[in-house]
C-alpha cells in the first residue's frame, strides 16, 4: 500500500481510510472498536500510527525474532542460484533490515554452495549485482561441466568383458578339437610317400623268409 500512498500522494486521513477499508470481518470489527475507545483519548491521525496498532494486534512479538534467526541461517542447499536469491530478497524486505550492502552480500556469499562461492570470490565485485551475476554464470559453467563428463564417461559392461572371454574360450577350444580330430585320422602319423617306400623295399630272401 506504500506505493499506492506515494504515487497518489494521499493524505494521512486518506491513508487510514484506504487502509480501514481493506479490513474484513473480525480485523474490521476490531479496527472499528480500536477507533472508538482510542477516540476518547486521542485521535489516530497518521498512517504510521495505525500500522502501528495493526502490528501490535496481528503480529507477534517474537514474529521479527524468528524471521531474522530464519534470514541468518539461510542458505542455498540445492536450490538455483535465483530461487535462493528470491527468497533471501523476501525476507529481508520483511525484516526491512538497514544492513549494508556489504553485510548483505557477505551474508548472501556465506549461504552460497562451496563450488558456487569459491569461484565468485575470485571475481571483483562492487555491488549486489556483481555479485548475483558471478554466482549465476559459476553455476552455469559447473552445470555445464558436469553435463559434459557424463557424457563423456562410458560406464563399464561387465557382461560385455565376460561375453569377450567367453568367445576366446570357445576359439581355444574349438583349434584343440581340431587337432586332435586331425591326430586320429588313420596313418596321419606317416607320410604316404613313406609308407609306399617301405613296401617296395620288403622282398623275399632266398635263404627263406622275408626281409625288408
């Protein structure tokens, strides 16, 4: 509603006018009571003032305690880059801290990955958006490199190693069964040109018998 106050420059009763008519049910009905027992005393008379009671009524006091443990803690796990971003944005407009803009960032780069961070300290940056653009593009560039050795990285088949063995075993085996088919052939043993020598050579010996 503060933009809505700014640009058509309203007055302070205007303010609380607008603001009385967003109210519903029970808030109107509290407002409307607020108005009338604060009214015999003093006046609310600025927006300031009602927002004030507004957050005395609606917020509770450890409301801004347990949004800024939230904030200091926060971190960007395994979200993006930008969605860790957003949500460090929205609660710090919550808290409406007036930090530095170094705190801010020193905080942001606190809750960056380890990978992310290490690369974006070695970059120089001035302002917050230095810093988010670094961190994007270090995100980037592991994201890519990661995409990469996956592809690159062939996983090992062990049923492909063990077919591999498995047909060697079969070629060996097969060539000892083919030689020793070949060994029990008959006469293999001797050439036949000497077996056919031997037989011309045996002769009958006059003296009786046979000799070779």
């Amino acid at each position: 509603m503060e933009y809505i106050f700014e640009y058509y420059r309203y007055t302070e009763a205007k303010k609380i006018a607008l603001a009385a008519a967003q109210l519903t049910d029970n808030s109107l009905t509290w407002w409307d009571r607020e108005v009338a027992e604060v009214g015999r005393v003093y006046r609310i008379e600025t927006w300031n003032e009602m927002r004030a009671k507004l957050r005395a009524r609606y917020i509770p006091s450890y409301y801004q305690r347990d949004l800024l443990k939230r904030f200091r803690k926060l971190s960007q796990g395994t979200r993006t880059v930008e969605e860790y971003f957003e949500e460090f944005e929205a609660l710090k407009n919550k808290l409406r801290t007036r930090e530095t803009e170094e705190v801010m960032m020193a905080q942001f780069l606190e809750g960056l990955q380890d990978r992310i961070a290490r690369k974006v300290e070695r970059q120089t940056y001035v302002n917050f958006n230095n810093l988010l653009h670094y961190a994007v593009q270090a995100e980037e560039h592991i994201r890519r490199k990661n995409a990469s050795s996956a592809r690159n990285k062939t996983p090992w088949d062990p049923s492909g190693s063990k077919g591999a063995e498995k047909n060697k075993s079969v070629e060996v085996e097969s060539r000892f069964k083919k030689n020793q088919s070949d060994q029990s052939k008959p006469g293999s043993s001797e050439p036949g040109a000497l077996r056919q020598g031997l037989s011309k050579q045996a002769c009958h010996d006059p003296q009786g018998g046979w000799r070779v």
